[in-house]
C-alpha cells in the first residue's frame, strides 16, 4: 500500500480507526446542516477506509477468483447534533465481532471530541449473486487484532 493512501486514510488509536472529514457546502441541506443522508457516506467512508488500510479493499474482493462484496443489512443511527458547513470532523470506526457472513461494527462522528451522530452496522459479505459468504480467511485474520477481546 502507497504512504499516500495510508496518509489519506486515516489513523488509528486503540482498536478506532479516525478518518478526518470536512464538511463542504454540497453536505448540507437549506438550514445549512449537513443532510441527515450525508452522515452515511461519512460512515461508509471510515468502514471502507478501515478495510483498506487493514485488510483488504472493495477492488480486491471484487477482483478475486469469487468476487465478494459487502452490504449494509442492518443501521441504527442516533443524531445527537448538527454539524455545519467547513466544520471539522473525525468519523470513529470499530470492527467489533465477525458472526459467520456478518461484520459488527460501531462508529461515531465526532465534532471536537464531541459525538454528533452515532451508528451500530451490520454488514454482510456476499457473492455477486447476492449470497451470505463468509469473509476470505485472510480478511478474518487481519480484523482480529481490531474485533473486541471476546470475539471469535
């Protein structure tokens, strides 16, 4: 992996991985919030970037020889505060537990060590037929120095 993909893709601190954002005037809706839709891009970004610096990008399990993908079955989302244009802010991702096909996973938004939005994930890994497969054994292995202390 290049330094400059890793230097974009955030850091991590503990088990978290902190993947800075900005917010831009295209993130935000007429009150000059962001739009409550954005907070899941933000999310997918720090879940995406968690995988890529760790373990393996999206392009790779598309590219291998049964191409995998994952897909969001399940999202609890709290909104706790606005963020607003140019405000700075950290998406906190954690990969918690890998449950056969499922991948649990916690993340915030933070403002100034201030939570703004927060989400439990369920993501599932699945063949380009839309099939529950479990993750690639490499994958797995990678995650779990990051997963909690009682994960499998």
């Amino acid at each position: 992996m290049s330094a400059d993909l890793v230097a974009t893709a955030g850091h991590f601190v503990g088990r978290d991985h902190l993947l800075p954002v900005r917010v831009y005037y295209e993130d935000t809706d007429f009150t000059g919030l962001v739009y409550h839709a954005n907070y899941l891009r933000y999310f997918e970004r720090g879940r995406s970037d968690f995988l890529r610096v760790v373990s393996s990008g999206h392009t790779e399990l598309l590219e291998r020889e049964d191409p995998l993908a994952f897909v969001v079955v399940r999202m609890e989302i709290d909104y706790l505060r606005g963020a607003r244009i140019d405000d700075a802010l950290v998406v906190r991702t954690a990969y918690d537990r890998v449950k056969g096909p499922r991948l649990i996973i916690s993340q915030s938004i933070e403002r100034a060590g201030e939570i703004v939005c927060r989400a439990k994930v369920d993501a599932a890994c699945i063949d380009l037929q839309g099939r529950p497969r479990r993750p690639p054994r490499q994958m797995i292995d990678n995650l779990r120095p990051w997963l909690l202390p009682d994960a499998p």
